[in-house]
C-alpha cells in the first residue's frame, strides 16, 4: 500500500481510549477533559475487524496507545484477539506503565510483542510535577514486569524540551543503558502551532518516510498527526476509509486543531 508520494504505508497506531490515569503537563490539562461517550468508542470487535482490512491491505506492524491503552477495560482480550490476525510481524503498545506490573505477563500470553514506556525523568518530585498524578516507583516496577515477561525490546520515551543534552534526558539515557533498555528522544510537539521535530532514536517526525495511519478511538483514519484529515470507519467502511486516508496522506505535516494527543494517540 503506497501513498501519493511512493511511500510503502504499512504501519497502524490505534488509539483504544481517550481516557487516561495521568495528567501529563504536555498531553491533557490538569483538570481532565470532555471524554468521549461508551457509544462513541470502537468495539474490540470493530477495531479488529478494521485491523484485519488493514493487514489484507498492507498493515504490518500494529501498535497500541491512548490516551492510556491499560486503562481500557478488557484491554488484553483486545491483545488476543489482534494477535490472532495472521500478518501482523510488530505488534507493540505505548504506555506510561502505571499499570504494567500487573498487565505485563497476561499481555505477553496475549500476543503483545514489546512496549514503549513512557519516562520524562528519574527526579520523583519532577515526575509527578509533569504527570501531576504518577508515581515513579511504579513505572520503575511495570519496566522490571516488562523485563520478566519477555516484552522486550523495552524502549523508554522521553519527552525533552529541545534535544537529549538536557539534564532530565541525560539521567533517562543513562538509566536505559544501565538496564539494557532503548530509549527514543521526543522533542516536545504542539499540534495547534505545527511544531514537531524528528525522533532521536526512532523513526517518528520523519515525514519524507512517514509509513503510518491512525485510528482513534472514536473511528476516524487519519493519515497524519498534524492535520485534521481524517475518516470515520462507522461512515464509510473499514475499506474505504483507509483508501481515503491514504489517498489523502499529506506529504507533510501541518496543523491539527481537531485533535489532542490524549486522544490521537502521539
């Protein structure tokens, strides 16, 4: 499946909720938000359903996100019931770990192949200034259950201001390398305003290679982050909507307005 710009689009980031047991400075205000109704999110059947239209049509690699995905209730029959779709080489989530220790192992029976965990910082002080709610010493336990289930690669994302030479970042890099993990350096991204850059570490911002779609919560493809493209699959069809998406696919990115990251999924 190629895009426009001969780009090989084989990669699908499904956001399962837009609720989240973080505040993070940078995803959601302090106070929460208007969440989406029951009725207005995917089934586990539809987001398979779709996911499996997705893979006939070139998807390999499938990744799941949030807001937070653990705070999903049932999230790993979710798993299950993903991993069984033949095609599927990558099949990952990003999560903040909160909940990882007990998730971790009936995760990995699951099907779940690996996790991205998300750390800004060692100092707990400063954690729980930009999570405004979090913990650090359960993060630090969901990586160790990660680790025990075999959920590996574990990549950690840290989100700096301007590049990994700041002190936060160094302390994470060196906390990675300790404990025979990945991480992958995010520069700190404003949909309204369109500012992103390219992952250090990762292949995310690289919009000259871009080879992603989205699916929110509530249904919508969205063939970039920053733009309010998208296609709703309960309007058009599992089918349709993905061509659309990728038809459409910007060959970089812009604005988004319509969206947050708490409910686009980063």
């Amino acid at each position: 499946m190629y895009d426009h710009f001969n780009r090989r689009i084989n990669y699908l980031r499904i956001s399962v909720t837009d609720r989240c047991n973080l505040r993070c400075v940078y995803c959601m205000p302090e106070e929460g938000v208007q969440l989406l109704s029951h009725k207005d999110i995917l089934t586990f059947d539809e987001i398979t359903n779709f996911t499996r239209i997705a893979v006939e049509m070139g998807i390999n690699k499938v990744r799941l996100t949030g807001g937070e995905p653990l705070v999903r209730k049932g999230i790993v029959d979710l798993v299950g019931m993903l991993a069984k779709i033949d095609g599927i080489n990558d099949l990952a989530m990003t999560t903040n770990g909160i909940l990882l220790k007990e998730l971790a192992k009936p995760l990995y029976n699951a099907g779940l192949m690996r996790v991205n965990i998300s750390l800004d910082t060692l100092n707990p002080e400063k954690f729980r200034q930009i999570t405004r709610l979090g913990n650090i010493n359960d993060v630090f336990e969901g990586i160790e259950a990660a680790k025990t289930a075999g959920l590996t690669p574990i990549k950690i994302n840290c989100v700096v201001n301007k590049n990994s030479n700041e002190p936060n970042a160094i302390e994470v890099r060196n906390f990675a390398q300790d404990n025979g993990l990945q991480v992958r350096f995010i520069p700190l991204m404003d949909l309204d305003n369109g500012i992103h850059g390219v992952v250090e570490g990762g292949e995310g911002g690289d919009c000259a290679h871009c080879n992603r779609l989205r699916l929110t919560a509530n249904g919508d493809v969205k063939p970039c982050l920053f733009s309010d493209i998208g296609y709703n699959v309960r309007e058009l069809g599992n089918r349709q909507a993905i061509l659309e998406a990728v038809n459409n696919k910007p060959a970089c990115g812009g604005i988004s307005t319509k969206s947050e990251f708490y409910n686009i999924g980063g």
